[in-house]
C-alpha cells in the first residue's frame, strides 16, 4: 500500500515595522497633524503587509543633516527597533540618500556589512504598495519606471561593502565604482525601454479616449483621498465587479462602467487610483497618463470620508493633485461618503455642508443617499444639454432610433420623406447626428 505525502506550505514571516516621524513645530494646514500622519503610515504598512510593532518621534526645529532625527534620538530608536525585533524602520517623510545610509549603518551592520535592519520612507512604502497592486500592463510599467527614478539617486547605498574595501581617493577607484556605473547604466536603458513601451500603451489608450469621445456619453471620474470609498461607490451604482478592501490603495488601475440617469440617459463612470497625503512625485509623474481619465471627464465627482478627522486636509490633498495635473478647472460634485460611521448629530451637520456647498451626503456601503446624489448627478450633467431640431430623413431610420436612445426625444413629426424631431442632447451626439446626416447612407 503506497504511502500518501503529505504537503507542507511554508508560510511567509510577517515583516515587522518601527514607525518615525518629525515635527518642525510649524502648523500647516495642508499637513496631517503628526500622530495622523503615522495612523496613516501605519496604515500603510499595514497596506504593504507588514505589522507595526512600535512608533517614535521628534519635535526639533530642522532636520538633522546626517540622521534626519539626530543622534541621541537614533540612539533610543536603535533600542527600541532590538527590543521589539523590527525588520524594518520606515521613517514618515522622504529621506536623502546620506541620511538612509548613515540610518543604517548606525541601527546596526551585519558581519558582510549589511543591514540587520532596513531602513525606508514612505516614498519608497507606497512605491512598494503599487507595485504590490498594479494589475494592468500599464500599472506595472509606470509602477517599475516610478521605483527606477526613486532608485537611481540611491545606488551607491547598494555598493557600500565594495567602497569600504579601499580607502578612498585618487588611485583607489575599484570594483565598487566600475560595478556602480554598470548599475546605473543598466537601470537608466531599463527605464528607457519602459518609457518607450508606455509611450506604445498609452497611444492604445488614447486610441480606446478616442473611441469613447466618439460613444455620445458624458464621461464622470470619481476622484478622492485614497480608501474614501469610490470603488464602493462605483459598485453600488453601476453593479461593477471591482475590488473593494479596507486598505489604502486597494485599487490602482482605472475601471470605466455604464451608469444611467433618468434625464441625462448614459453615462460612463471611471473609478480612478486613490490620492494620498505626501504622494511620492515620482508615482504622479508616472501615473500622468492613467490619470488622463481624470483630466478627460466632463465631471468628477470628489468623494469625501466624512467620518475622518482629516477631511478637510484630504480634500486639500486632492484639491493639489488635481491642480498638478491640470484637471482644476473641470467641474466638481462633492460627496460626503460613509455618514453611517458618524454620529446622528454631526450626520445633520455634514448634510448641511453639503447642502451649503451644493454636493450630497451619502454612504456608499449603506446605499444610504443614493438616489440624491443620482439626481444631483443627473441635475448637473442635464445643464449641458442643448434643445436641437433634426430632420430625419425616411431612409436614415437609424438616427431616429439613435436620438430616442441616446438623447431625449421631446416631440417627433413625420410625414413621407422623414420624420422631425425637436430633442435634448449633449454637444456630443448634436455633433455626431449632424455630421451622419451630411453623409451619404452607407451601402
């Protein structure tokens, strides 16, 4: 009798992470205030799979030029980070490449000379986090090309057990320098290839904009602070399959859907990737061309979590990222999302926002508002349609057919050679029957 086998999966170890930020004791309002800012890290470790074990901070006037925090405060993260077993350190703002180094090697060095403990920013945390999450092809190539610009400044962290063999100076330039200019070499025609290869991808995206701007529709892009809820937004109006988790930056690629308003007819919706407070420049850089939707639409809708503390920071977040893309001067349907998480008091207060500001409170989860905020959507959506008079030739009986489907037919006459309509239509489909009236029927 043969013997079964049994199978043992090795499950992977947790990364454990020791949290730093810093506060210059300056009050901007378009920062998190410190220990928000490190929910929101830890958030983000928690996005990128790792636990958090710990957090530190300090409140000096600068930065230290060497170790960002300074030696003494290095000193007590240095305990910490052995007391709890940390695997890595993530520090709450972006950090130079002298700074990550000297980190490093005063957290402790292993016997080849390599780092006991890693040592990142959060730039580098929500490069991670995207490249984690990225499905479509154009994801993961501006995923790469953001992590390449991030790393190229910071190589000769990699090659620092080569330059330690020689002690510097004229005539000691070795393997370390030879392999270093290999490395950069390689990285930069690595990210000439992948701007070629997303200039291809996106003239494919552009192609696919072109064939919607030809689709008669308006087009609405949810935009916000990332995990504000839009992919549950996105799901409960048009029924879409999309991902929705509790996670910063659950959804990365762009997902367009149908969405039909009783006046304005169809519409197409775009859930686009999250923003979030000091996004890395390099991943807005790359993300330009995914965020085309956003710069393409007629509308966006900004959905906002009204039971975050932060709301009015996040809303200036995305209010400067829409600026850095040049997609400020679309018009802006504001949201207030997730009022069931509120309480009944301050759900009255912000539904009086709202109503103050001319946008809806809802919650998406709930199906909560709704309808409201269809009829705001369609309310301001309707403002652009035009009252036009097409006449409809007998033989062209597919326009008529398009007309009631696509715009609203108000009155309709007809006689032997072809049928008058009197209908309310966008620029879009005013254009587009017009010009299909000015050619021949097709055979």
């Amino acid at each position: 009798m043969a013997k079964s086998r049994t199978s043992h999966s090795i499950v992977p170890k947790q990364e454990t992470a020791y949290l730093v930020g810093f506060d210059n004791g300056r009050i901007d309002a378009d920062n998190l205030p410190l220990h928000e800012s490190l929910d929101e890290l830890e958030r983000l470790c928690e996005s990128a799979g790792a636990r958090v074990i710990g957090r530190n901070s300090q409140k000096r006037p600068q930065a230290d030029i060497r170790t960002y925090v300074g030696a003494g405060k290095v000193q007590e993260i240095r305990d910490e980070v052995y007391e709890h077993c940390a695997d890595l350190v993530v520090f709450d703002d972006p950090l130079t490449v002298a700074q990550l180094r000297n980190l490093e090697r005063e957290l402790g060095l292993g016997p080849g000379g390599e780092p006991c403990v890693r040592v990142i920013d959060r730039s580098q945390l929500i490069l991670d986090i995207f490249a984690g999450r990225a499905q479509s092809l154009e994801g993961k190539l501006q995923v790469e090309l953001a992590q390449l610009e991030y790393l190229v400044p910071r190589l000769t962290r990699h090659w620092t057990h080569l330059s330690r063999q020689r002690g510097g100076g004229v005539g000691t330039r070795g393997p370390g320098e030879t392999q270093l200019e290999v490395d950069r070499r390689s990285v930069r025609d690595r990210m000439a290839m992948l701007r070629r290869r997303l200039k291809e991808v996106a003239r494919t995206r552009d192609l696919h904009r072109r064939e919607r701007a030809e689709v008669p529709f308006p087009t609405v892009a949810l935009v916000g602070y990332t995990n504000a809820g839009k992919s549950t937004l996105m799901r409960a109006l048009t029924g879409a399959d999309v991902l929705i988790d509790d996670l910063l930056f659950a959804t990365l690629d762009p997902t367009v859907r149908k969405l039909n308003l009783e006046r304005s007819g169809r519409v197409l919706l775009s859930d686009t990737v999250g923003f979030v407070h000091k996004l890395p420049h390099e991943l807005v850089e790359a993300f330009k061309s995914t965020l085309e939707e956003v710069r393409q639409a007629d509308l966006l809708i900004h959905l906002i979590d009204s039971s975050s503390a932060a709301q009015e920071i996040h809303r200036s977040v995305v209010r400067q990222v829409l600026a850095e893309i040049d997609a400020s001067d679309i018009p802006i349907l504001e949201v207030w999302n997730k009022t069931d998480r509120v309480p009944q008091e301050a759900q009255m207060e912000i539904q009086a926002i709202a109503r103050r500001e001319g946008g809806v409170a809802i919650s998406a989860a709930a199906e909560i508002g709704l309808e409201d905020l269809q009829r705001e959507l369609d309310r301001r959506i309707s403002r652009n349609l035009i009252r036009e008079q097409f006449f409809i030739p007998v033989e062209r009986g597919d326009l008529l057919a398009r007309l009631h489907r696509e715009g609203s037919v108000l009155k309709a006459t007809s006689d032997d050679r072809g049928t008058q309509v009197e209908a309310l239509v966008n620029e879009k489909l005013d254009g587009q029957i017009r010009r299909a009236l000015q050619r021949p029927e097709p055979c």
